[in-house]
C-alpha cells in the first residue's frame, strides 16, 4: 500500500477525532455535564457520526446520510442544535468535493430544516443557529463547487498541454526520421552512382578491352552494393518492428570504400585507429563520411590522391575523422553531401569543418562524440 495513502488515512482520522472532540466538548458545555439519558445518546450520536468522518473518501454520500441523521437525533434528543454541526459541514464538504453536488444541496437543505425545528423547539433560548448554519452550508457548497470546477478546468488544461506536447515530439521525431533516411538515400546513391558514371565514362573514353572489363567490373560491384544498403536503409519502413535485411555499414568496411575509390583511379592511403567498439549511431555516422567525402573527391576535385584519418581526440573520448585530397579544382558553395555530414555530426552532438588546405586540395573534419570512450590508439595502413 502507498505511502500516499497511508497518509491519506491518517489525516482522515485525525480530522474525524479533532471535529469529535469538538464535538463532545461543545455538547458538555451544553448541557452543563451528561447526566440524563438523553445527553447520553446524545454523546453516542456524537461519537458515531465523527467516527463516520474516518471513511468519507471511501462513501462520501453515505457518511454524509449518517452525519446528517446525527445532525436530526442531536436537536430532537436535547432539542436544541450544537456544535454537532461540524461534523455535517465536513461532511457536505467531502460529498461535494467528490462532485456530488446535487446530493449534497438536498443534504444541506434537509440540515438546515433539523437545525430550524431543533432551534424552534424553545423560541426565548432561540439563538439563530439556523441561519448560522446555513450561512456555512452555503459558503461550502458554493466554495468548494466553484474550487472544483477550477481544478478540472486546470486539469483539463494540463491534459490538452500534455497532448500537445506528445503531438509535437510525435512530430519532431518523424521529422528527424525522415531527414534520418533522406541522409541515408543520398549517401547510398550519390556514392555507387558517381562511381558509376565515372567508371562508365572511363569505359566510353578509352575503348580498351581490358580497362572496359575492369570499369565493367566496378559497375557490377557498385550497383550490387547499392540494392543491398538500399535494402538496409529502407528496412527501416518496415512495419511490425520487421529488422532490416543487413546490418548497417560501419567503419570496418571503409577498406571497401578504398577499393571502390581506387577503381576510379584515386590513390587512397589509411590512417586508421585500433579496433574498439563504437556505439552503432557513430559507427554509422563516421562510415557515411568517409564515404560522401571520397564521393566528392572522385566527382569534383580532379585529385590523384587522398588521405583517411580515424583516431582518438587528445585527452577525449571523441572520434576524429579526416579526409584530405590534393585536388586542385576550387570547390564551389556547398551541396546536399556536406550538408548532409554536417547534420550526422551536430545530431550525435559532434560538429564538421570543411575548407581548402593551405598547401593545396581539400580538408574535411569531424568529431563525433562517443560516450564512455576509451583510448584509441594509431596505426598506419599503406596506400590502397
């Protein structure tokens, strides 16, 4: 059982023994001591409806009908109200709370006649308890109807707001999936494609048997990479949580970048850090940027050469990844490519520069952070 509700108890019954004592109080003062047996009853009724206060969260109404018959026996036994009153005002206070309001105005007006008939029984000791009494039940019939209805309203509020909010992170998250598979699309195709024309391009300008073969070959290669990462990429579409046809690329087949790059004529030479396992977000994200990077290098820098750093940032757990060229074509303002790695690096918290090298060619950097990193170090791969 909750912590809650224990407290919950436990006010109810300490409110049920405070209005009671009162209560009991109020009915000696009275009488001046119990003495007949008609202010013996009185105490018992006294006793019997305060003690009801205990369970009226549990059946509200039917505390309030006992409060209210204690109410009606305490006049028609002394034949005057008495401070038994609270009892039925806390009552009527918890019937209305719990939003019976109809039943609690017929439990007030059934109140309000008691206490007159109880307050009429002698009119020279007549003290106007009656019109004190519905003063009260007025003031908690109204109050409490009207805090009520400000807390549903409020309730009724912070649900819509709540809603709203499920609404747009709905919203924002398919936004970012959708850009997320865009990403994925582009560099799949913009990559085999390219090296697909280029290859046939080489194939067209230099009718040469044995070079048309092997552009031939690198067609063959490109094209089926692409159906298979196309099958990756799109798997996620799939409904009923259907897992994709083939994991995702990661830094260990950048040696396939290489290969494919060099069939194009580019020299590539590989710097790469030791093994370890990276979390699959930033493998993914450090394979598709080598990839758009070599992509741009084949297609726009007329570059011999290149050059693929992947290592550890100084005293960080950050993956850098580099991709120089020694290109000598200025490049021109920024496509769909590097737009594309600038938005993989800044959504893993990361962030890309890209810029002509001072002696000449191209430059493009990323850091991608990896939680709880340890350190990587440095190896040297020959040229491809």
């Amino acid at each position: 059982m909750s912590r809650w509700r224990w407290r919950g108890r436990t006010a109810d019954a300490g409110l049920a023994l405070a209005v009671g004592l009162v209560a009991v109080v109020g009915l000696v003062v009275q009488t001046g001591g119990i003495g007949t047996g008609a202010e013996w009853a009185a105490l018992a009724v006294v006793l019997v409806s305060s003690g009801a206060l205990y369970l009226r969260r549990r059946f509200p109404v039917p505390v309030g009908l006992v409060a209210l018959a204690g109410v009606t026996a305490y006049g028609a036994l002394l034949q005057q109200p008495g401070l038994i009153m609270l009892v039925f005002v806390v009552a009527l206070y918890t019937v209305v709370d719990e939003g019976h309001v109809a039943v609690a105005i017929g439990l007030g007006l059934a109140s309000v006649v008691s206490f007159a008939i109880a307050d009429g029984y002698d009119r020279e000791t007549s003290n106007g308890a009656t019109f004190l009494h519905a003063g009260w039940l007025v003031a908690v019939i109204v109050g409490v109807t009207r805090n009520r209805r400000a807390y549903l309203a409020e309730a009724r509020a912070r649900a819509l707001a709540s809603e709203q909010r499920v609404e747009e992170e709905s919203r924002r998250r398919a936004t970012e999936e959708r850009l997320r598979i865009a990403r994925e699309v582009h560099d799949v195709l913009g990559h085999h494609l390219s090296l697909i024309n280029v290859q046939a391009s080489a194939a067209l300008h230099r009718p040469d048997p044995e070079r048309s073969e092997q552009a031939l070959t690198a067609i063959k290669q490109a094209s089926k990479e692409t159906l298979r990462e196309l099958r990756t990429t799109l798997g996620v579409l799939r409904q009923d949580g259907e897992a994709p046809t083939a994991p995702a690329p990661g830094l260990a087949r950048v040696d396939d970048l290489v290969a494919v790059a060099g069939a194009s004529g580019l020299r590539v030479r590989t710097e790469l850090g030791e093994d370890r396992h990276l979390p699959a977000e930033v493998d993914l994200a450090a394979y598709r940027i080598v990839q758009e990077a070599l992509t741009n290098v084949t297609r726009h820098s007329a570059a011999s050469s290149a050059v693929v750093r992947v290592r550890s940032a100084p005293d960080e757990g950050d993956v850098l990844v580099e991709i120089e060229d020694d290109g000598t074509r200025t490049p021109g303002e920024p496509g769909n490519g590097i737009l594309g790695m600038a938005e993989r690096a800044r959504a893993l918290g990361g962030s890309l520069e890209t810029g002509p090298r001072p002696g000449g060619g191209f430059r493009v950097s990323a850091r991608l952070p990896v939680p709880d990193a340890g350190p990587v170090g440095s190896a040297s791969g020959e040229p491809a």
